[in-house]
C-alpha cells in the first residue's frame, strides 16, 4: 500500500516539474526577413510557441491584436519523450504607420497560467524597387515584384478611384499562378478589366508586366489603407538539367521554385460631400440630361413611356431612379432602368430609366424640366442639369363616354379615381373591355366530357357483355380467327409460306375442327404442302398460291365452326 501511495506522489510531483518547466514564446518572421519591422498592408508571421508540457494545449489568448487583421493560419506539434512542442502560426497585416506592441500571450493549462514575451514590430512605408533588387544576394536585378496604382489618393465619397495591380518580370520562364486581392471595405468595387501585357523600363532595366484594371467607388469618409495585394508565381530551379529537365519535371516538383512577391499599400483620403440644399443624385461627370415621351397623344388612362437618359462618367449603378415631378392629372410608376456602354471611344455611358405615365383627365399638359443634381469632381462644385419640357394631350376615354351617361355612375367613378393612385391600364384607352362570351349549356358539356370516354370504354364494356350473355366461347373464336387471318396477311406482304404450318396448328389448338370425308382429303393435301414448307429448304414451291390457300381455307374454316 504504502509503495502504492509513494508512486502517486512522484506522479504529481514529476506533473508539477513539467508545468513549471514549460514555456511559451513568441516569434515574427516576414518575407524580407527582418524581425521588427514590417510594411504597412503586408502581410507577416507570428508564431506562438509552447514547450515542453504533456497533452494537448488550447489555443493562446493573444493581446495586442485588437483592431488588427490576424487570423490563425495553422497548429503543429512535435513530441519527443512524451514532451510536446505545440507552435501556433497567425497571418497578421497593419494597415496604419506606427509602432505596435504585440502580446503577451497567454495559455492556460491544467489551472497554471503562462505568458510569454512581448514584440515591438515598426509598420514602414514599402521600400520600392530599389530594396527588392538589393535583398538579392548576387547583385542581380529583381526577377519580379508586384506594384498598386491608384489615381486619385484624396477623393470625395462616390467618387471614381482607377485601380491597376501590374506584375512586373525579366525572365520569360516565370510563370504567374495567382494573384491574391485583399478585402476591401467602405468601397464599391467593380469587376477586374481583361488581362493586359506590355513593356515598360524601369531604372534603366526594361521589364515585361502583366496588369489588371478596375474602378471603385468609397461609400463613406475616412482614411483607408488599400493592403498589399500578393502574386504567386513559378521559376525553374537553377539547377534544373535543360536536357532532362523536360522529364523529371513529371517525377521531382523541386525542379520549379514556387515564389510570392507583394505590392506596396496604399493610403486613401476620402473626404465627404459639401452640403448641398436638395438632392444629390451622383458623383461625377455629366454632360447630357434627356427626356422623351412616347406617344405624345392619348387616351385617359392609356400608358405612355417617359424615358429619361443621363450620359457622362460616374458610379451609374449607384445612381437610383429619379423622383418626377409631373401634373396633378398625370400618374406614373417606375417600369426598368437600364446602363447603355458606349460603342465608340468618343462616347461616354448611359443610364436609361423609363416610366409608365397615365392620364387620369382629359386635357393638354405640359410635364415640367426634371433635374439631376451631381457633384461635379472637375470643378468641385455642384451642378444642376436640366431636361426639356415635354407636351401630351389626353383625349376622352371610354371611362369618360360612359361617366357621361349617368350621374350616379360618374360620382362613383369620381371616388374611385380619387382612391386609386393608379387607374387600371386594362380597362380604358387600348386595351378597351369587351364582352363575356356566353358560356356553353351544361348539356353541352356532358357531352363533350363524355365522348372521350366512350370512345376509351367501349370496347371494354362490349368483352363484359359478352362475358356476361354466355359467349366467351364466341369471342375467344372470334379473336383466334382475328388474329390467324392478321399473320396470314402478315405472311402474303412477306411472300413468306413457312410461318403457314406454325399457324395452323396454333387455330387447331385452341379450336375444335372437323372435317367431312370429302374435305379431309383436300386439308391433308393443303397440310403436307404447308408442312413440307415449314420443314424442307426448297426454293421450287409457288409461295404466293401456297398463301392464297391458307387464306381460303381459313375462310372455309370461320364459316363451318
């Protein structure tokens, strides 16, 4: 008992060693392998790193990364006599200049506590291409690198900002795999341009590049960091055989380096709009505001199609569908909008909005100018576009020929019209009423429901009546008949006699024959014919006479049973 007693107690003690042994640390790598200091949007590594305790360990809480973008990126552990080695990987990227204190970070682990050190990391500004070119330890050129362009830095909110990530290389084995876009919030971003290639020189050095283009819009002020976007791409080991390296490409993946460079960051300003006394439909540039109404002249509550059109450059998705401002007599709802790309370079973008526009009166209207209010980002200032005045005349409607007719009919109607916002389009101008059709008599239609099922049921119904009246055996007759006389037919299309005996012995089966003296004779004659038709491999035998028997005999045979 007591050796008992004395092997627990070493247990727990060796259990209270390993807990005060273990430590946790923590380490930052980047890819320019510097360990205080990194490039603003970049993105680098912060390894968390346990030793020596027994079992698995949760995952650390780290401090400092409030209001950082870091995620955990990977676990793994390593044990060596029963000691275990647990390092946590984070993928973190600051997007603002400074100095920051990452950590401590804690764990804990059977009721103890450990924190481990604290980094200092610096956020700079990318060092360009000059610094890409010196981290090669050769001296040699930068064999690629990746660059951000944005025009303008300091916008208002709504306004364009053009965007291009270019992949600059010198080699032409290099092969681009992927090029990675960061999130990008308080932005509308549209969808990249097709892929673009070109030359460009570069500190005296020409460079091949492939570039992506795309717009975006910000949503909201502020100051934003744009991070780095990142391109993996492949080049060929430099020790790769150029005879063999064609086929051990198929059975060694070392023979190509996987690479990833990054862009430098962006800071953008975005300041918002100036106050403006009235509606701000865009941000832009416009040239054109335009209004068409088709047709001119109609009837009172016939619909017509208001079509408003605003050309020039801007956030045309954005722009919602403008409010009218029309006559009291008129009444209109939104119908679709639309966004007209240009089809000549000298032509800038539309956006196309049309309405249904009723006439609820009679009479000659005119539908005032409509206004676009945009902030002009040329002049920075406010501009007002104007569209023309447009004229329609509402003609009297059937609505109105039968207000006309009685009085207690138009008061009704009045409030009607008065209710509704909207008169019906079905039911004046065009699209006039017309009369119900009389239905059919209900006779009419019984009949009609009813042929279907004869024409499906009679035949049925005249088996059961048969069945019924005690003449099953004169309809299993006239079905063996139907069926010999159809094969036989069958058999003369086919100038085909050897089925003949096969026939016959079928009727034979499943109908009772007898022959008087005389005809027995006959039938054993036309029987051997048939049968030596069927058995022999003869070509000398008159197959259609052999055929017109079989049907006269068969003829002879429905008559007499």
């Amino acid at each position: 008992m007591g050796k008992i007693v004395g092997n627990i107690f070493i247990f727990f003690i060796l259990c209270a060693t390993t807990f005060l042994n273990a430590r946790v640390t923590m380490e930052l790598s980047t890819e320019h392998g510097a360990h205080d200091q990194v490039f603003i949007g970049q993105p680098f590594t912060v390894d968390v790193v346990i030793e020596d305790v027994y079992g698995s360990v949760q995952a650390p809480e780290i401090k400092g990364f409030e209001g950082l973008v870091a995620k955990r990126t990977g676990i793994s552990t390593m044990v060596i006599n029963g000691k275990s080695t647990i390092r946590y990987s984070y993928q973190v990227h600051i997007d603002k200049l400074g100095s920051y204190l990452l950590g401590p970070a804690i764990v804990h682990h059977q009721r103890q506590e450990f924190v481990s050190n604290q980094l200092r990391v610096t956020v700079v500004k990318d060092p360009g291409i000059a610094a890409q070119k010196n981290k090669n330890s050769t001296g040699t050129e930068a064999k690629a690198f990746l660059r951000l362009m944005i025009n303008p830095e300091t916008v208002v909110v709504g306004q364009k900002i053009s965007c291009a990530v270019r992949f600059y290389y010198q080699d032409s084995s290099i092969s681009l795999r992927n090029i990675g876009i960061p999130e990008l919030s308080g932005f509308d971003v549209k969808d990249l341009s097709k892929l673009e290639t070109g030359v460009a020189e570069i500190d005296g050095a020409e460079y091949r590049y492939a570039q992506w283009r795309w717009d975006m819009y910000p949503t909201k002020p502020g100051e934003f960091i744009i991070p780095a976007y990142n391109a993996d791409y492949d080049i060929p080991s430099k020790d790769n055989n150029h005879l063999l390296g064609g086929f051990f490409m198929l059975l060694n993946s070392r023979v190509v380096d996987h690479k990833r460079v990054y862009s430098n960051a962006a800071t953008i300003k975005v300041l918002p709009l100036p106050y403006c006394n009235g509606d701000v439909h865009a941000v832009g540039s416009f040239e054109r505001f335009s209004a068409t109404i088709k047709p001119g002249i109609a009837k009172e509550g016939e619909g017509m199609v208001l079509v408003l059109e605003i050309e020039g450059s801007g956030n045309l998705e954005a722009i919602a569908m403008p409010k009218l401002h029309i006559p009291d007599a008129l009444k209109y709802y939104d119908s679709n909008s639309t966004i007209i790309t240009p089809q000549h370079s000298d032509e800038l973008p539309k956006k196309r909005f049309e309405f249904i526009v009723q006439g609820m009166k009679s009479g000659i209207y005119e539908i005032p100018e409509q206004q676009f209010t945009y902030f002009d980002v040329e002049r920075h200032a406010y501009t007002t576009l104007r569209t023309s005045p447009l004229a329609v005349s509402i003609m009297p409607g059937i609505t109105s020929m039968k207000k006309d007719t009685s009085s207690t009919i138009s008061a009704h109607s009045e409030q009607e019209q008065e209710s509704d916002d909207i008169a019906e389009i079905n039911v004046v101008g065009q699209w006039y009423p017309v009369d119900q059709r009389q239905p059919l008599h209900w006779w009419v239609f019984q009949v009609l429901f009813l042929l279907p099922c004869l024409y499906v049921g009679y035949p049925i119904m005249l088996e059961k009546c048969i069945v019924l009246t005690g003449n099953a055996a004169r309809l299993t007759r006239r079905r063996v008949f139907k069926q010999a006389h159809k094969k036989i037919d069958q058999a003369i299309q086919r100038n085909d006699d050897t089925c003949l005996y096969a026939i016959f012995i079928e009727l034979f089966q499943q109908l009772n024959c007898t022959f008087s003296e005389g005809q027995f004779a006959q039938w054993n004659d036309f029987f051997e014919r048939i049968t030596h038709a069927a058995y022999a491999k003869s070509d000398a035998r008159n197959t259609s006479e052999l055929c017109r028997m079989a049907k006269e005999w068969l003829k002879h045979l429905e008559k007499t049973l």
